[in-house]
C-alpha cells in the first residue's frame, strides 16, 4: 500500500511539472475543457462499475486511492496537451 501511495504521488507531480512548459496562456485556456473531461470520465467510471462494463481483478479500495489521482494527474495534464496540440 505504500508503494502505491509513492506512485501515485509521483505520477501526479510529474506529469502537474510538466504544466511549466505548457505556458500560463495555455493552461487558462485549456484547464475548463480539460476539467470537464476529467468530470466526465469520472462519471463514465462510476456508471461503467455499476453497469459492469469492465472486472477489476485487483480492485482498489476507494476512488480517492485507485482512480483519482490518475484522473488528477496525467488524465487532466495530457488532456491539455493534447488540446493544445491539436
């Protein structure tokens, strides 16, 4: 379980540094349609477990440990990148 904690802090620190080469500009532009996909793919998780879209074998033990710091981190950063690409 700690290593978990380790990674997931990791994960979301690297990918929330790599905003500095992204611009201020952009971030302000990108974040409210970024937060929106993240809203979106949270709701998407929560209807896809309770409909049994998909089996966790190893299933985590709450949103908040499992999948929110992957939708904090690189889920929300890399949507703006790849906003601000295309």
């Amino acid at each position: 379980m700690k290593n978990q904690w380790l990674i997931n802090i990791t994960m979301v620190l690297l990918s929330w540094l790599s905003l500095s080469f992204l611009g201020r500009r952009n971030i302000k532009r990108f974040l409210p349609a970024s937060v929106l996909v993240v809203f979106l793919e949270a709701l998407n998780v929560q209807v896809g477990k309770k409909l049994k879209w998909w089996t966790f074998y190893n299933k985590p033990n709450s949103y908040i440990t499992g999948e929110l710091p992957f939708n904090l981190g690189p889920f929300l950063v890399g949507s703006m990148w790849i906003l601000k690409w295309t």
